[in-house]
C-alpha cells in the first residue's frame, strides 16, 4: 500500500493511541482501521511512519519500558540498592500497562534496552564491580525481572498476600500450612527475590560458575 506523500499524525501520536486501545482492549483489540480511527484519519496514513503491525507493536513495548524511572545514584556506591529500585520501578511501568504484557513477551528486542544498559554498566564499574560480572549481573536481572514482571501482569491485580488457593488441605498439607503462614505480597516477594539475587551475586561472583 503506497503511503501518503504529506504525514497526516505523528509516530508518537500513533503510539500512544495504540498503547491506549491495548490498554483499554488488549492487544487482540488493536487493528490499523480500528487504529486509524482512533487518529480521525485512514489507515494507509499509517503507512507513513510504519511497515506494518508489528512495528506499530514493537514501538509500544519499547514505550511501555521506556516507562521505567532510573532511580538517583547513592554516592556510598550501594549499586544492590539502585539495582533493587531500578526493578521495582520497571514493574511498576510495566504494571500500569498489564495488557500490553504478552507483547513485551514478543515484541521487545534487547536493543531498546541498550541505553539503560551502558548506565547501568557505567554504574557498576564507578562502584568497582569488575567488568568481567558485568553481563551475568545485567543478563541475570534482566531474565529475572522480565519473567517474574509479565507472569504478574498477566494475572489479575492484587495487593493481597500471596496464597496458592487451590491448594487442598488434605492432599496439599505443608503448601496449605504455607500459604497461610506467608504474609508477603506479589510486590514484597519481588523485591526479596530482586535483593537475593544481588546479594549472591555480590557474594559469590563467578567464582563458582561450571566452566564452558
């Protein structure tokens, strides 16, 4: 489809409108006439900024993280702690847009991340981790907070404490006494799993890593 000589909306405009009907339907809810209309214009005006679907898509999840607010630098060089804020604060941009998250799960390429990255190394290195855990410190948190972020935003909401409900007394005895007893909810139990994990990391290093 040949695209309009004069752009009639701008890419962010269409973003934005994208993210709001996904928000609003989920992504099986997005379509490029039902996108168009939301913009008041026709849907080979899209054309002009995007290839297809996808890309519109792509854009969205790269919006969506973008969310994340980089938390202040402790001048005590504590990178744990910046590490465990910068976390909570990207659940918490993904969170607002639960139904977009099966699209992250898709969608998002490791190269829109790269600028937090490189801060993120900078950050590490000014408070003397050696480069050489760099990337197991990085690749280790960003496995860890993508996967447990998109499992919950693809759960209803709740601020209550985490229970595994169909969990039967009888045949489930230790798990029901469990889930009883815990007194933590989906945003505490995230932040602990974040801070042990630092923790070892911190602790252990690569010392104990199989060799290739």
């Amino acid at each position: 489809m040949a695209r309009p000589s004069t752009p009639l909306i701008s890419r962010e405009a269409t973003i934005q409108a994208a993210l709001r009907i996904i928000d609003e339907d989920g992504p099986e809810g997005l379509s490029l006439p039902r996108l168009a209309r939301e913009l008041n214009v026709k849907a080979p005006s899209l054309y002009h900024h995007f290839s297809d679907k996808n890309e519109i898509l792509a854009e969205v999840a790269k919006t969506v993280v973008a969310g994340t607010q980089l938390p202040p630098k402790s001048r005590s060089g504590d990178w744990q702690e910046w590490f465990t804020q910068l976390s909570l604060n990207f659940r918490t941009a993904v969170l607002k847009h639960r139904r977009a998250a099966p699209i992250l799960l898709q969608m998002l390429p490791r190269d829109a991340l790269t600028e937090l990255y490189e801060e993120a190394a900078g950050y590490l290195r000014e408070c003397g981790v050696p480069d050489s855990q760099l990337v197991q410190i990085l690749d280790g948190l960003e496995k860890f907070s993508l996967g447990a972020t998109l499992t919950e935003a693809m759960r209803p909401p709740s601020r209550a404490r985490v229970r595994f409900e169909h969990a039967d007394p009888e045949t489930h005895p230790v798990l029901t006494v469990a889930s009883d007893a815990n007194q933590l909810n989906a945003r505490q139990i995230y932040e602990g799993a974040i801070r042990s994990y630092l923790l070892g990391v911190s602790h252990f290093g690569l010392a104990n890593a199989p060799e290739a």
